[in-house]
C-alpha cells in the first residue's frame, strides 16, 4: 500500500475514513457542524439571529449515576434560587 498512515509495526494502513482530511471526527465538531448548518437554515428562513443560548455548558451523561445526579440537579436546583445572592 502506498500514501497511507504509517501504523506501529512499520506497515501502511489504508485511509477508509469517508471524511476529508483533516475533519476533527469528535462529538465537539459533529455539534458544532450541527450548529452551523442550523443557524445558517435559521438565518435564511426567519427573522432570527441568536438561536443558541450562549455559554450552555454541554455534557454526555455516560451512566446511570450520572443521569441521576443530572435529574436530581435540575429538579432541585430551582429550590436554591432564592438564595442566591448572584441572581
């Protein structure tokens, strides 16, 4: 095989990737790609520019303890507001 990535025992794999080069294939660029193409269809269509809410912290929840946390965090976290000397 020719033009290929060099692996560790010396022999050349083959490019199968259907992405171009240099594509980022994380979770980050496929959102962000998502993003854009959104926005972009938003923009031509209405009369809207802000369609995101900025500095929306994104996390994948990865199990089931994680997901617990997460629900109990957003059904009790309106309960502190009150308290919150920043609101």
């Amino acid at each position: 095989m020719h033009n290929g990535a060099k692996n560790v025992s010396g022999n050349r794999a083959k490019n199968v990737s259907p992405l171009p080069h240099g594509t980022s294939r994380t979770v980050g660029s496929i959102v962000r790609g998502f993003k854009i193409g959104v926005t972009k269809w938003f923009i031509k269509n209405y009369d809207i520019k802000n369609i995101w809410q900025r500095n929306y912290y994104e996390h994948i929840i990865r199990d089931e303890n994680a997901y617990q946390n997460i629900s109990n965090y957003i059904q009790n976290n309106p309960l502190s507001w009150e308290k919150d000397k920043f609101r």
